[in-house]
C-alpha cells in the first residue's frame, strides 16, 4: 500500500515537471512546511510594516500561514524580463510592471488547471512569495532582498499554489539563503537612490523604496524623495538595485538571452503602442475591456494610484523652485504635470533649479495620459 502510495507521488511530481518545461515554466517546485518563521521574524522586527497603509500588519502576518486544508504548496517562477533599454530622458517603467503579470498569470492558471483536471484541489495562495520560493529550492535572496532563481537571476514572477495532494521530492529548503555572490558585493545597496536598503543588506525600509512609492502614492509616510532627482526617472516600479546586480549579468550573458524590444508597452494588461501618446479615453476603454472583473478591479485601482501622483502635483507646483510662469502655470496650475514630481524634466530654471517648463515634457508624461481628465 505504502509502495504505490509512493508511485502516485512520484508520478505527479513527474507529470508536474513535464507539464512546466512544456508551458515555459522557468522553475517549478513545491514545499510541505507551513511556516514561515524566519518572515514573521523580519516583518516584526521592521517597524515600518505596522505603518504601511495598503497591508496592514496583520494580514502581513495572516499570510505567512498555510490553511490545513492544503498538504503541499507549489510554486512557479516565471523570467517576466523584457529589458532595461529606456530612453535617454523618458520614463521608466519596470520590468515587474509592464510584463509580470502577462507572462506570470497565464502560465500558473495552466498549472492550477492541470491539477484540478486530476481531481486535485488547486487554489492560489497568498504567501511570502520569495520565501516560499526559497523553501522550494528554486533559488535564493540576494542582499537587495530580491528572490534569485537558479540560472535565471532576480527578474522572476512567483506564484504559490496550495493542494490537497502530497508530493514526492518536496524541498526542504529554508526561506533564506544567503548567497555567497553577495558576500563581497555592495553594489545594491550603493546604487539605491534612496538609500533604502540596510547597509548590511538582506533588509529593506519599504518606506523608503521608490517601488513603494511610486506604486501606491496614497502611502501616508512614503514622502517624495528630496531632491526628486532621486527618483531616477522611475514613474511604475524601481530596479536599480536589480539592474546593478553581477548575478543579474552574468547570468544574463551566460544566457545569451536576446534582449526584447518591445514596439508597445504591457501596461497592467493594456498593450499600448507608446504610454505617452494615448489619450486618457482609450484607457478608459481599453480598462473596460479586461475580461476578469478581478483584474479590472486591479488596474482599476492602479489607475487611481496614477491619479494621485497627479493630484499630489499641485502641492509638488506649489513648491516649485522653478515656478516662475509661463508654461509652468498652465502646467502647474492644472496640478497635472508629474514632471516636478518624478524628476524627468531636467531643464533648469533662472536659477538653475530643475523646473517643469518645458512643455513637450509634460505632454510625455503618463501621468498626464492617465488622468481621467488628460
Ligand atoms: S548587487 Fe551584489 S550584494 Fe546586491 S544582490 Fe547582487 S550580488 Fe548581492
Ligand atoms: S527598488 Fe529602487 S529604491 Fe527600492 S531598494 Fe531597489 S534600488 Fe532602492
């Protein structure tokens, strides 16, 4: 009895594996354990959680744990890289943001589907993503805290699946590891803009992070970066410290991998041509066009975001060093121009300040195109 229990496993683990290297899934592995001691450690002893307003700190705690319905959870681990080609003096919209979701998505409700066609209950989870992608030995954290998976590097989309069925092989991993190509390495942590990751690394004050910031700008203590320079041009998303990273190149040329030049952006499931051209209506249509009312509900709320940095820019117009007429008042007047606020425009004013004047700036901000009223 014990012998085919065992063969049964064993052949799902099987079919599991070949069904990810049949869909392009990059990693795939699972995990028995259900908890996650070593996150909640970090999560309490990091102050900042308890004041970030778009997860409280008790649902950062819920998630680090497993329902006893499910016996195994598996995840998946997807390269969502298109490249970091930007241009000289536009925006910069993470790798994270414009493809994660695309490439990610579709290939994990594959593998949900597989198992629930074997009678298997298959349910996305919440979890710790990058610690539960360590616990199933798909790889490790860097000291940028980013999750690095074996031979892929740090641009990688996770899932984590929980099922009613066990599985042979599960990892025994931990939910860090601490690499050893990071032991002599600093490069993160210098070239963060904002100087948000611990000095010794592995730890990061999300308060401080332009990711955080630029992505959920109703943050009450994510305060704009001064000078906003510092924002180093990112609108959605930051990967300097990603970008940066000789694990990331090294395994990117071993890789060969082409770099992809996308001619239209991916923007939270809207394939636009060029994200400074679009007008604020086809937005709006194109948000009303995503099938699932979970997913429009998401870029719903993404949209909002956008709207306000907009809103904030009045108060950025209002304390402009660089207000001094013209085009900046029909600029700033509107509270619509995002220039000030991500640092993009670099004209100078009379006095050397940086200002937003400069009018074909403003028309490439997408913060503009995105206002319901651009
Ligand atoms: S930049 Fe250096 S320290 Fe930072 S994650 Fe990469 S290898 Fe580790
Ligand atoms: S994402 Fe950007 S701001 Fe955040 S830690 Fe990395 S480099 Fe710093």
């Amino acid at each position: 009895m014990i012998i085919k229990m065992r063969t049964r496993q064993n052949n799902l683990a099987d079919e599991l594996r070949d069904f990810a290297r049949q869909h392009g899934i990059d990693k795939i592995g699972w995990f028995r354990s259900t908890k996650f001691p070593l996150y909640l450690q970090s999560i309490e002893a990091r102050k900042e959680y308890s004041r970030i307003k778009y997860r409280s700190l008790e649902k950062f705690r819920q998630v680090a744990v497993v329902s006893e319905q499910f016996r195994a959870v598996v995840v998946v681990a997807v390269d969502y890289r298109i490249g970091d080609d930007y241009p000289e003096e536009g925006l910069k919209i993470a790798n994270y943001c414009r493809s994660c979701w695309q490439t990610l998505g579709p290939k994990a409700e594959a593998v949900i589907a597989f198992l629930q066609n074997k009678g298997i209950k298959a349910e996305p989870l919440d979890l710790p993503a990058r610690a539960s992608a360590c616990m199933a030995g798909l790889g490790f954290i860097g000291k940028n805290t980013m999750f690095y998976a074996d031979g892929i590097g740090s641009y990688v989309g996770i899932m984590t699946i929980g099922i009613d069925a066990d599985l042979e092989e599960a990892s025994q991993g931990t939910e860090r590891v601490c690499h050893r190509g990071c032991v002599n390495c600093s490069k993160c942590i210098d070239a963060c803009p904002t100087r948000a990751i611990n000095d010794k690394g592995y730890a990061i004050n999300p308060l401080k992070c332009i990711s955080m910031f630029n992505r959920h700008a109703d943050e009450p203590e994510a305060k704009l970066p001064d000078p906003p320079e510092t924002l180093d041009g990112w609108l959605l998303g930051c990967e300097k410290c990603q970008e940066v990273c000789p694990m990331n190149r090294c395994l990117r040329n071993k890789k060969n991998k082409k770099v992809v030049i996308t001619p239209e952006l991916n923007v939270y499931g809207m394939k636009i041509p060029n994200v400074a051209e679009i007008p604020a209506q086809v937005v709006r249509g194109k948000i009303s066009s995503i099938q699932s009312p979970e997913d429009r509900k998401y870029v719903e709320k993404e949209r909002k975001d956008m709207e306000n940095h907009c809103r904030a820019i009045a108060d950025c117009a209002a304390d402009c060093p660089g207000n001094t007429g013209g085009d900046f008042e029909q600029a700033g007047a509107g509270g619509r121009c995002s220039g000030f606020r991500y640092g993009l425009c670099s004209h100078k004013s009379r006095n050397g300040q940086i200002c937003v004047r400069r009018t074909d700036a403003r028309e490439r901000c997408p913060g503009l195109v995105l206002h319901p009223g651009g």
